[in-house]
C-alpha cells in the first residue's frame, strides 16, 4: 500500500523549482556526500529559521524548539507539549500557517534530498 502524498504545494511552500534549487545549492556548496549536506541544511536552519514555533502533530498543538539531527543523516524537529518532547521528521512536519521566518530553508531541505527508497 502506497503512502500518501503531501501536496506538491505544502512541500515546497508555493515556491518555485528554480528558488528551491537555488536554496539547495546555498545549503550544500561545499558539500561531499549526504552528511554534509545534512550538515549545510542544519547550518542555515539554525542561522534563518526562527525558533520556537507553533505547530500540529496529529491535531495537537506543541511548540517546535530545535533542528537537531537524526539517523542517516535526516534533520529532525524537536517538539514539546507541556513535558513531553517528541522528535518529527522535518519531511513530515506540518508547517503553521503562517510560515515562521526562515520556513524556506524546510521547504528546500525537502526539495533536495531524496524520500524514495
């Protein structure tokens, strides 16, 4: 059974390809290999994206309040609810509407890594 698919739109926040593209090869200039352009994303999340921010995980409001990194090289969105945190693959992060500054940087994250297995 096959996943569903976000739109086209909620990906890549209305931008065009050309902006993502462009975004993309910012964030990963001088990178060799999946690691460091991790790496590079991370880099300009941390420098652009304003944190913290609300959001919904699954109907529920938490509060985004890091980027940190995960396993193969994937960048997560750390999420807090009252005590409770809980780790959100920036893939599958609903974004609120409206974006927080910076929210570019996820869209272009997204546009430049590759999901399908």
């Amino acid at each position: 059974m096959k996943k569903p698919r976000k739109s086209k739109e909620n990906s890549t926040l209305g931008l065009s390809k050309e902006r993502l593209d462009e975004l993309v090869e910012e964030a990963i200039i001088d990178a060799n290999g999946e690691e460091e352009a991790a790496t590079g994303f991370y880099t300009m999340l941390e420098n652009d994206l304003k944190l913290p921010f609300e959001t919904e995980v699954l109907g529920v409001k938490v509060t985004v309040e890091s980027i940190d990194f995960a396993g193969e090289d994937r960048l997560v969105a750390v999420c807090k609810r009252g005590t409770k945190r809980q780790r959100i693959s920036l893939k599958d992060l609903t974004l609120p509407s409206p974006l927080p500054e910076g929210a570019e940087w996820i869209a272009a994250y997204r546009h430049g890594l590759k999901w399908e297995d």
